[in-house]
C-alpha cells in the first residue's frame, strides 16, 4: 500500500548499491523474537517479497520513504545477511519500451509491488511498480550468473493518469497488468476504500495495445494480483471488501468468483507451492491501518492464508498479532519450512516457522 501524493494518508502504500552482502545491523536487544515470530532487522519498508526460483536469494521491494539507496533489497536466505541492491540504469530502454522517456533518478528510485518473469532461453524479468518521480511500472533483466543476482534496467512503461499503481504482474507476450488501489484522479477514492465501496481497477499494457482498463476488475482497492501462467485469470486481493476476487481475462461474458476473507485486509498475493497462492494482509479495521501512516512501525496484526486456485478452499498458515517491533504484514514468501512476512510500515522482515 502506499499513500500518494495528492491525499497524504489515502489510498493507504497500497498501500500502501551494490557489494559484499552484509549482517543485518540490528543491536542486541532491538531485535528479539516475539514468541515465534524471528526476524531480519534493518530492511526499511519490505513490503513485497520475492524469493528467486532455483536459489537461496531473496529480493525486497523498498517501499514508503526511502532510506537507504538501490530501491531493493538482496537478502540471503540461508545467512539472513542483506545489502540495498542498486540496478544498472546505464543501459538505453529495449525497443519493446520505445516510449519510455528514460531510466528513473537512481538516487531516488524505490520500488513498490514486484514481480518476477521466468522466460524460457532468456534472463529473468523483475517489474516494479515505481512512484519516484514518474507513476510507471520499471523493467529489469535479472542476471544470475554472477556470484549475487544483478539487475538492470531495460526500459519503463509510463502509467496512465488514472491508475495509482500498487501490484504488478506478468502477462503472456511481454504484457503486464497492474491493480490501481484507487482512481488517482478521484478525491473520494480514500472513504470508498473504507466503507467497502468500489474505488478501484485493473489495467493492463501490452507492446501492441498499450494500456487499458480489465473489463470486471472494479472493486474496493483492488491491491494483490497474480495472473494464471495462461493469463486467462487475474487473482485480486480486495483490500476494502476483504475478499479475493477471480475474475477471468479476455473472457465474454467475465466471469467473478469471490473468495471471503475472515478477519483481514488482504494485500499482497504470491505465487506458492503446487500451484497455490499466498495470500496476507493486514487483521485490523481500516482505521487503525490507516492510523499506520503516521507512526514508523504499524504494531497492527496480521494474516497469512493458502489459496488452492482449484477448489477456492483457504488454509490459514500464520496469524501475527503485531507488536510495538513489528504489524502492518502486507505480504508473504514461503521459504523452506518458514513463512516471511513482509510490511508496509516496519524495519524487518518477519520469520514464522510453518506447523
């Protein structure tokens, strides 16, 4: 989540460097397990997580106000060590990103909603949804060939002037589509959000089309998305109405299914094992979320459920009650026999072993 710049608190941070990786430099004392919950201290708004296929190395988003250079976070999974991760902005945008008017200011790039592309006889692709200067989602190329994953910058797609860009996904011929938390462009999109009303939508981009609007993806902050590998489902996380949404894509008529969510505000979704998704977010009413902007660490709960894509059946993975230390959980990775727990408002990442 993240709040924008036209409504200082609204459409909540949907909410709202390179080198030898290092320790996470916490203190002794200041970052103690909170009954079973462990943490890595020092990464500055790690509110998206991605752990690399194949690897031990995860990569953080950096979202919020920025305060430490690189926009991500490279995090090592088996030593819990971490560094910013700066990309290479040198390189000139792929033709695929023709409009692209230029890499962002490196010094001031953050990134808010990640994603990851495997291609087949290719690189790696990592999207990042970026409000540093420009509304755009931000390409990289993911080189893993070197003794730590390196990113550089290929290109950039400019938002339209609706869309207040949260999560990210890939889409099939090099398309992506992006959840807009609210209209940008509408002054009211916070108090929708808060009584559940539609506030939000969809959009997608593609190298032929450009940018349009999903037809059936209007609901109250729209947040998490993932596409199915076909791209013929989108799965959105309604961060208003606590619900996940399934809505089919390139489909006449669309079809919907909904999936309640008791208890939480769902924000990020990842892909899981067996084709599950992963589904956290926020057990707090939207007003003590909210309240979450004007404090450096939410202390509010939070949730991780399993989603089978199949059945639509939930299984409830970890419950965070939130603490002085840590709350405000907006996403979440499994890594081996642990769930990490990212936040939108913190200066960790959170370590819960699975029962």
């Amino acid at each position: 989540m993240r709040a924008t710049s036209q409504h200082p608190v609204c459409l909540l941070l949907a909410v709202l460097g390179t080198g030898s990786v290092r320790a996470a430099h916490a203190q002794a004392g200041t970052c103690a397990a909170h009954g079973a919950t462990h943490y890595i201290c020092g990464v500055q708004g790690p509110e998206d997580l991605i752990l690399i296929e194949g690897t031990s190395w995860v990569i953080s988003s950096q979202a919020g106000q920025r305060q430490e250079p690189g926009g991500f976070y490279l995090i090592d999974a088996r030593t819990h060590s971490f560094h910013p991760l700066g990309p290479d902005f040198s390189a000139a945008p792929d033709p695929i990103f023709s409009k692209c008017p230029g890499p962002p200011d490196a010094n001031a790039f953050g990134a808010h909603g990640i994603a990851i592309r495997y291609r087949t006889g290719g690189r790696p692709q990592v999207y990042a949804v970026s409000h540093a200067g420009r509304e755009s989602v931000e390409i990289f190329e993911l080189d893993l060939k070197a003794k730590e994953p390196r990113l550089v910058w290929r290109g950039c797609v400019v938002a339209p002037e609706r869309l207040s860009g949260n999560s990210v996904t890939p889409l099939p011929h090099d398309g992506f589509a992006v959840s807009s938390f609210g209209v940008k462009t509408d002054k009211e999109s916070l108090a929708k959000i808060t009584t559940g009303q539609v506030s939000g939508f969809v959009a997608e981009w593609s190298p032929k089309a450009g940018w349009s609007e999903v037809p059936g993806t209007e609901f109250s902050g729209d947040n998490g998305l993932v596409a199915s590998k076909d791209g013929s489902t989108l799965y959105i996380a309604g961060w208003g109405d606590q619900k996940v949404h399934v809505v089919s894509r390139g489909k006449t008529p669309v079809t919907h299914q909904e999936v309640p969510l008791a208890g939480f505000h769902p924000d990020n979704i990842r892909e899981g094992p067996g084709g599950s998704l992963i589904v956290a977010g926020q057990a707090a009413d939207a007003k003590a979320i909210l309240g979450c902007f004007t404090v450096p660490i939410c202390p509010v709960g939070g949730k991780v459920v399993r989603l089978d894509p199949r059945t639509l059946a939930l299984k409830t993975l970890v419950e965070e009650p939130g603490n002085p230390d840590y709350g405000g959980t907006s996403g979440a990775i499994l890594v081996g026999n642990e769930v990490w727990l990212g936040t939108f408002k913190g200066n960790r990442i959170a370590r819960v072993k699975l029962k």
